[in-house]
C-alpha cells in the first residue's frame, strides 16, 4: 500500500531549489511594478480632476487594522526570537520599524476622541520613526556588514526593551499632540508645512534604506536582502501615494495595497533572514514530518 513514508527524496529535487527561487524573486518584482504603473496612472487622472468617480467608501481603519496586523504580529514575535539568539541587528531594526508603523496605524485608527490632529500626528510621527529605524540598520549593515546567519546573541529582555521604548516613545509624541505642545500637523483645508516635511522625510528615508538593500542584494544575492528591498521600495510607494491622494480616493488605496503588500515581503523577508530561502524551509519541514 502507499505510503507518504514511502516517498523517496532525490537529491536533483532539492538542487532545484535555487531555480525556483529565482522564479519566485522575478514574479515578486511584479506587484512592484503594477502598483507602480497603477499609481502613476491615477495621479494623472486625479489631476485632471478625473478620478474623483472611482472613490472607494471602505472601511479604512478596520482594513489597516486587520491587513497590517496580519504581518505585523508575526513578524515582530519571530524577529524577537531570532535577535534573541543569533540574526544580524539589520533583523533587528526590521522588527523595530515595522512596530513602530503597526503602533502608529492602531493609534491612528483606535485612539478615542475626536482629536484629528493628535491622531495624524501619532500616524506621521511613528511613520517617520519607523522609516528611521529601516535607515538605521541599513546604515550600520553598510557600515559593518554581517551576512545573515552570521549575527551574535543577545538577551530577550534586551530585545523588549527595544520594542518597548519604540511604543513609549509614540505615546509620548501623541500625548504632546493631545496637549498641543507639538505644532499641528492638521490644519483643515490644508496641509502643515510640519507635516508636509515629515511626510516627505520618511518617503526619503524608506527610499534611501530600500536602494541600500537593494545594492547589498547585488553583492550578497540573499534572500533577506531581497525581499527587504523591495518591502521598503513598497512602503515608499505606499506613503507616495498616500500623500498624492485623497483619503478615500483610489489613489490612496492604490497606497494602502502597496503598504499591505510591502509587510507582506517584509514578513518573507524575517523568515529569510538566516540566508535559507523560505520555498526551501517549508518544504524540507514538510519533508521531514512526512
């Protein structure tokens, strides 16, 4: 009779590994370039006052709760495992900013109150930490790189600390928001200067990490690399697109697809984290249950 254990494993199959991967990597360039092209598409559209037909009434905090919550719980839960033993600190400042964009998405959505600007101001403050933090480990693997799967241990408690302060300290930023201690970054019928500057710093600083990756990935050709680059070549386009478009115009939600996407290649990239791509890890997993 047959049976699962009786599947034999030829070696030729698990060479082909590397093809497969490869295939994967180009078909992950495709999103990229889509939303792209479909962003670029709308934003004519929009400015010859065209697109205003295609807004879209959905549900906006409760579709970035649930899509970005998705990505973010897990890849931060596995982040704080591998920092804790043995990952390269550019997984760390992985971990840290997708925190601090999930953090900022939740108090944005969630906050109570009818206080639009300490809300947006929470929103844009975590987004410019969490594009900051990217920079800052794409910065320090540059400056002392360690391939992925060569990194040092560290203690667990240290790694909370990490995630800890990045909540602390976008609770602070919202708590001066609340008090009006910052300058608005919401002024009805425009928008601040303040927040036009942070919006456009974060979009640099996203933009600036991703091409770092992105040249690290033309030399090391690990996995990690990839699919780091391109999370963040997302995030830019997302916050891109944000900025250009109306709250619940298409624009904007071309935006939030790109920032759905992005954590999507961002969680990829944590489980690739160790150099291993991830087709690789299910499959002999799943050989080995077998």
């Amino acid at each position: 009779m047959f049976s699962a254990r009786s599947i034999v494993i030829r070696p030729e199959s698990v060479l082909a590994f590397p093809r497969y991967t490869d295939m994967l990597k180009r078909l992950a360039i495709g999103p990229v370039l889509v939303i792209a092209a479909l962003g670029v598409i709308f934003v004519g559209l929009d400015i010859l006052d065209i697109v205003e037909v295609y807004g879209l009434p959905l549900p906006v905090h409760v579709l970035n709760t649930v899509f970005i919550s998705m990505v973010t719980v897990p890849l931060v839960y596995i982040v704080a495992r591998k920092s804790a033993v043995t990952a390269p600190s550019q997984v760390l400042w992985l971990g840290c900013g997708v925190l601090a964009f999930w953090i900022g998405i939740l108090f944005y959505g969630w906050l109570p109150g009818d206080e639009l600007n300490a809300r947006i101001t929470a929103r844009e403050g975590a987004t410019l930490i969490a594009a900051a933090l990217h920079l800052t480990g794409a910065v320090l693997a540059t400056a002392r790189p360690r391939p992925p799967g060569s990194g040092y241990w560290r203690k667990p408690g240290a790694v909370l600390l990490y995630y800890l302060g990045i909540i602390a300290g976008i609770a602070v930023i919202t708590l001066l928001a609340y008090r009006d201690v910052i300058p608005p970054f919401y002024v009805p019928e425009n928008d601040s200067l303040l927040r036009s500057a942070v919006e456009t710093t974060a979009m640099v600083f996203f933009l600036v990490s991703s091409l770092i990756y992105l040249r690290m990935y033309s030399k090391s050709r690990t996995s990690f690399h990839f699919w780091y680059s391109l999370g963040l070549l997302l995030l830019t386009q997302g916050s891109v697109f944000l900025f250009l478009g109306d709250v619940r115009g298409l624009v904007a939600w071309i935006g939030r697809a790109a920032q759905y996407t992005g954590g999507i290649y961002l969680l990829v990239a944590a489980f690739s984290s160790d150099g291993t791509p991830v087709a690789k890890k299910v499959v002999m997993q799943a050989l080995r249950d077998i």
